[in-house]
C-alpha cells in the first residue's frame, strides 16, 4: 500500500499558532504518513507515537530529535550525550543524570519550594490585574531550579532565550530559528561557559555530575555537556508547565472549583495540564532499519515527526479529549515522552507545579482571565508569553 501524503507544514505561523486545530486531519490520514514539504515521515496517533517511542532501536535519537539528520548535517550545537544518545552511551550517561536527579534530594526541597511559591502567589493575590507569566510562571523556576544545579549568579536571564533557541532549532531552518539564534548568540555562550566546573558553585546539580566524573562516571567534558542538559531542558519546559497550569485553571473555573473543594485532585490536575497543554508539541526519530506500520513500510534512515501532542488528545485513547478535566486520570499521557528517553527531569517539574498549585489553593479563590493571552511562536513548545489574571482572595 502507499503512505498517505500531506502538504501539512507544521511550522507554518498559523499551525504554530494553534496546533490543536489540525490534529484530527493527521490522525485521520492513518498510523503513518509523509510529509513531502519536509522530506519526512509523521505520526500522530497515541497508539503509534507510544510504540515508536518504545522501540528505540528502530527509531533512534542519535541522529538527532529534530528535523536535522546528524547524518546528513552539522548540529547546531554539540549533541546531548542524553536527548541525542542511544544505547550504550545513552544507558551510562542515563544512569548517572538519574541519580543525580534522584527522588529523595527532590523530596526534601518541596517545603522550600512550597514556601517560596507561596510568598510569590501571596504577593501577587489582591494586587489587580498582573502577567503571570514573567510575575509567576517564569518567576518561581528560575527562583528554584538554577539554585538547585549550583548555577552561578550572575547572567541567569541568559537561560529563557538560550532555551527558546534550543527548541526552535528541532525544526527546520526557518526564520523563527535564525531570528532566536541571532538575538541568542551572548545568551547559548553564556551557558557553554555555566556548565564549566570553575564557574559553577561548589555544592548542587552540577557539582554532583562533576562527582560523578570525579569517580570515573564520565571524562570532564562529558560533565560539562550532561550539566547543559539541565540548563537546556529544565527551564523553559517548566515555565510553560506552570503557564499552562494557569491558563487551563483560568479558562475553566468550575475545574478550578473543583479543585477547591477537593484539594486531593491536584495530582490529577497536573497530569491532566500536561496531557491537555500540548508544551513540547513534537520531537522526531530517526528510522534505523526499515519498519513496517500497518500495510505501509517507512524505508530506514528516514526522519519521523512524532506530534506528542496529537497523541494526547486522541479521541482513540482519551474519552473527550479536548476537554480539560482535573478529576481525569491522565496518567500514561505522552507529554513527557515515552521509554528509555522518557523526560529526566519530570519530578522536577511536577514539583514545581504542585507547589505553585498548593500555593493558589491557599491564597486564591477565583484565577481571573483579564485579557488575551499571547503566544510566542516556537518551533516545538507550545508556549505562554503572556497571561493576563487577576487573582481574588481567599
Ligand atoms: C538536552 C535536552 C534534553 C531534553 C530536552 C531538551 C532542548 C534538551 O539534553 O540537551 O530540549
């Protein structure tokens, strides 16, 4: 049988601008199709992606997760030794970003994570009308995590543009990734230069990876690179994650009442944003051999598309998918991924959103929508630039 074609451009600024709009088209086109405009393959079914995910022998993360094919072209930056890796390479450096990354450590900064989050939401509750995205989503991470890795004080501003770059540049070589790489220049070396251990402090994150390499886990410049993964991952990803936690609360107030009354769903409400949020739209893989899906085979060597998003709001997987429901059981959602290359840091994540959602739940009775929101186009998240709420009293 031939594969379904489509001249879909998922980068096109109205598709960026909402993605949802287009996702029962590519699903309905079947378990796989081509995309011609991109020379490469798409999926966007939940059964599908899930099990390209899983099989990553067959669909590789070592030529790359975006539309670039290491292959083929020069990456834009020294790949991840992690994100970029397959096994065994990916096995080792794995092992040792888990348990830095470890639970208990996370378990034992929620309180301060809970207070701090809870001075910025008291802060911010009967003051009129404020952006929540620089006030709140944007103001509690970087008050956290940079502290968590040990990273230095100065030039942290550098972090959110980086990141936008690092996110434009899993698609194609638009204008929306040579405008982030021209504005991020200073912002991309300012963070190579972070992740050396002399300009790092001495206890943290990083400090442990460059344990790590103390023992003979990885060389120093494995380090170097494995402490970038936090710096590019974990920052923007979260932003978003408690951006979006508030625009779906904001937009849906009986599901923020429900929450109020039954506080005990917030667990729920968070997987429920990650599942309904869409933040990191797509990643790709790269097809190691041949593969057969269905009646349609994809040749090896070949870039897929895996819209993680469209898998999230399947109507074959979730009943009423588009519909934001924080008494939902959203678990094996894909938002975070899915096997071996399964989101690192998602404790991290939860975390933060669980304590800026304790925060609300004790200071805010009604999270008030007071404007549009706006959107900044980026090639894979699906972000929040501006949120503008009002919070009331409890
Ligand atoms: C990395 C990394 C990992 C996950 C996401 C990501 C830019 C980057 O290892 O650098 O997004």
């Amino acid at each position: 049988m031939t594969i379904p074609e489509t001249d879909f451009d998922p980068y096109a600024a109205e598709v960026l601008a909402n993605p949802f709009a287009h996702h029962d088209a590519l699903r309905a086109l079947g378990p796989v199709f081509r995309l011609p405009r991109y020379s490469c393959y798409g999926m966007a079914r939940f059964a599908d992606v899930r099990a390209a995910l899983h099989d990553w022998e067959t669909f590789v993360s070592s030529r790359g997760v975006g539309l670039a094919d290491f292959a083929q072209e020069e990456p834009w930056r020294p790949p991840s030794l992690l994100l970029e890796a397959d096994p065994p390479l990916h096995n080792r450096t794995r092992g040792l970003m888990t348990k830095v990354a470890a639970l208990p450590g996370l378990k034992a900064r929620l309180p301060e994570w809970k207070d701090k989050a809870a001075d910025l939401v008291a802060g911010l509750t009967g003051k009129g009308q404020f952006d929540a995205v620089p006030e709140l989503a944007e103001a509690f991470p970087l008050g956290v995590f940079p502290d968590m890795i040990g990273l230095r004080d100065d030039g942290r501003e550098n972090l959110l543009p980086y990141a936008m770059t690092a996110f434009n540049a899993f698609g194609p070589r638009n204008a929306l990734l040579a405008q982030s790489l021209a504005a991020a220049g200073p912002a991309t070396e300012w963070v190579m230069q972070a992740c050396r251990r002399e300009n790092l402090k001495g206890s943290g994150w990083a400090a442990d990876v460059y344990a790590a390499a103390d023992r003979g886990d990885c060389t120093e410049q494995e380090a170097e690179r494995l402490v970038r993964s936090f710096l590019t991952a974990g920052v923007d990803t979260t932003v978003n994650g408690i951006a979006g936690l508030l625009y779906a609360l904001a937009l849906h107030p009986q599901e923020w009442q429900k929450l109020r009354a039954d506080p005990s769903l917030a667990k729920k409400a968070i997987e429920e944003t990650l599942r309904w949020a869409g933040i990191a739209q797509t990643f790709f893989r790269t097809t190691s051999r041949a593969v057969n899906i269905g009646d349609v085979t994809i040749p090896q060597g070949q870039k897929v598309v895996l819209f993680l998003a469209a898998a999230n709001r399947d109507p074959d997987q979730w009943s009423d998918p588009d519909c934001f429901n924080v008494s939902r059981n959203a678990s094996g959602h894909v938002g975070f991924g899915f096997g071996i290359h399964q989101c690192l840091g998602q404790m991290v994540a939860r975390f933060e959103m669980e304590a800026v959602l304790a925060a609300l739940l004790a200071h805010v009775s009604e999270i008030r929508l007071v404007g549009d929101i706006r959107r900044r186009a980026n090639n894979t998240l699906f972000t929040i630039e501006h949120l503008p709420v009002e919070f009331i009293p409890a």
